[in-house]
C-alpha cells in the first residue's frame, strides 16, 4: 500500500485536465492552468516517478464491443487455501475486469463483464472451479448510471517536489 502523496494546487491543476481527457496536449493544458508546455512536460514526469500516475488508459464502451452484461461477484474462500493463491486465478480470467479484496463475509469482490447470461454462468462455474473458492453470490448490473468517473482530488498540500 502506497503512502499518501502530497501535490501542491499546481499539480491537482493539472491531475483534473488530464483525468477528464488524458490525450490533451501538454501546451492545451498549460494553456487552461497558466505554464508552459515544458512545465507541464516536467511537473507530468515527476508525478509518474512518485507513482501519482499510475498508467495512462483508454476508456472503451463495453456496448460497441458486445459486453453489455454486467455482474458484481462476491467470492468467498473456503479458509483451505490463502486469498493471495486465488487471486492470481482469477486475475487470468479476462471478463474479470476488476478484482478488490474486501473485509466481512466474503474475501473478494469482482466485476464481471460478458455478452450474455449465459457467459456470466461459464465464468462463475470458472470461478467456483478455482481451488479454494467456496462460494459465490452475484448481483446482476440492470442500468449503469455513471461509472470510470475520474477521482476527486483532495485539497492540494504543500509538496517537497514542487
């Protein structure tokens, strides 16, 4: 677990311009937060190197791509076997778009994309199939409102890089 990094208000700027479009061009966005192309260049790298930008990605619509069925999956272990062992399994299994391990009842929590109820049904006897898994319970995705919505900085805080 990565401890909390500091960003001063320039940083936060320039964090929002880019979570809402990362193919902005750096002279676009110093333009909005008043730098330059290089300053921007500069204060980008630095937040990749301490780890603040984790990766750079593409937001595609599951629609367009046939994957429209949506489920949340809860996992739980059978206590035999430790979560760091299933884990991987379930990390191999590309409809598994998403996998938090989470405290209470069950050991993880997985969203799951497929084309039909019938694939969510194969992935889910995929999943109970992995050694260690006991049990799972599902929750079908109807509507989805909102989601990749882009993080809510916190307010900005004096940093050492800056």
């Amino acid at each position: 677990m990565q401890n909390n990094i500091s960003i001063d208000e320039m940083d936060a700027r320039i964090l929002t311009a880019m979570s809402v479009d990362s193919r902005r061009s750096y002279a676009d966005i110093g333009h909005e937060v008043g730098l330059s192309t290089a300053a921007v260049h500069e204060r980008v790298r630095k937040l990749i190197e301490r780890g603040v930008i984790r990766r750079f990605s593409l937001s595609v619509d599951p629609l367009a791509l046939g994957l429209g069925f949506t489920a949340f999956v809860m996992i739980r272990n059978d206590g035999g076997v430790h979560c760091r062992e299933v884990a991987p399994r379930l990390r191999e299994m590309p409809e598994v778009q998403e996998l938090h391990s989470v405290a209470g009842e069950y050991d993880f929590l997985a969203k799951i994309r497929t084309s039909h109820a019938r694939a969510l049904e194969d992935v889910l006897y995929a999943i109970k199939a992995i050694p260690g898994v006991a049990r799972t319970t599902s929750t079908v995705v109807l509507n989805t409102e909102f989601e990749d919505r882009p993080l809510r900085l916190p307010s900005a805080k004096s940093s050492e890089n800056s």
